[in-house]
C-alpha cells in the first residue's frame, strides 16, 4: 500500500477520534474490513505492542503502519498519529471561550458515548481472533473481572496473565 494513502487512512483515523483506542473502528474498517491489507490477529499484536509500551493510548498505529507496508507504514502511522496534536493548537485558538458553552460540553459528551460504543462494537472481532481456547478464555475473564472490580494497579493483571500463560504452556508441552 502507498505510504501517502496509508497516512491519509490512519490520519483520518486520529483525526476522528478522542484518543487512544477510539480510532479502532475507524482503522479496522478502513484497512481490515475494506481494503483487506492488514488480519484482526495483526490488528491484535498491533493494539498489544502499543499497549505494552510507555506513550500514548494511540501508539499502536505506528504498528498498524508497519505491519501494512513496513518502515515508510511505521513512517507513516507515526505522523498521523501526531497530526492531530499539531491542529489542536489553532483549533482551540479558534474556539476560545466558545469550548465551555453548555452546547459544546453535550456535543463532546454525545460523541464520547459514541466512540464507546464503536470501540466496543469492533472489539467483538479482535477477541475472537484472540481467545482461542480455554486458558485464553479464563485470561480475559479474569482480566474483566479484575479490572471491572478492583482498583489495584494493571502491572499485577499483566503478572498474573502471563503467569497463568507460562504455566499453562509448561504443563501441556508447547
């Protein structure tokens, strides 16, 4: 794919999203769905390495990029991910004192509601892809019910999984 289009797509993506993974829609549509050059299970590894990493939410377009069309893709996903950190400056010199009206607070809250249900909405694909058998599947409802209930730090959650990962694939032989 043309590193020109690709940042288009993905730019297209930051640009319509609030942060992090809320352009995930946007990209698994574009590059998975319609145009067929990246997998879910690539779009999974992609999210995974942007997750694992200190930065931002949004870091795993630079993956998506290069999984697409290698170094200029990375190239690529790296300025459309920080694209939208350039235009906000003279967009928020526009709007001034305007952003703290009472109609623009409700548009931002009914557009964040939306990019929830649409991150949800592509979710169900990626795991899926991911959940590919019984410990996997214990891992994601653990990993649920520890996030959902508790407020103690992520680092243990990601511990745990790759413990019960290890010890799983110790005790069957992979």
């Amino acid at each position: 794919m043309n590193p020109f289009i690709l940042y288009l797509l993905l730019a297209k993506a930051t640009l319509t999203s609030f942060s992090g993974l809320t352009s995930l829609p946007v990209v698994r549509e574009d590059l998975v769905e319609r145009r067929r050059v990246l997998t879910d299970r690539q779009l999974n590894a992609a999210v995974a390495a942007g997750r694992t990493v200190p930065g931002p939410n949004g870091l795993y377009i630079v993956s998506v990029g290069y999984f697409v069309a290698g170094v200029p893709g990375a190239i690529a996903g790296c300025l459309a991910m920080v694209t939208p950190a350039f235009l906000i400056v003279p967009l928020l010199q526009y709007l001034g004192a305007r952003a703290e009206s009472p109609k623009v607070k409700s548009a931002i809250a009914t557009l964040v509601i939306a990019a929830a249900g649409l991150v949800t909405f592509s979710t169900v694909p990626l795991a899926r892809d991911s959940i590919t058998g019984a410990v996997p599947a214990v891992i994601a409802i653990g990993a649920f019910a520890y996030t959902a209930f508790t407020k103690k730090p992520t680092l243990w959650l990601i511990a745990a999984s790759a413990g019960v990962g290890f010890a799983a694939r110790v005790l069957t032989g992979g």
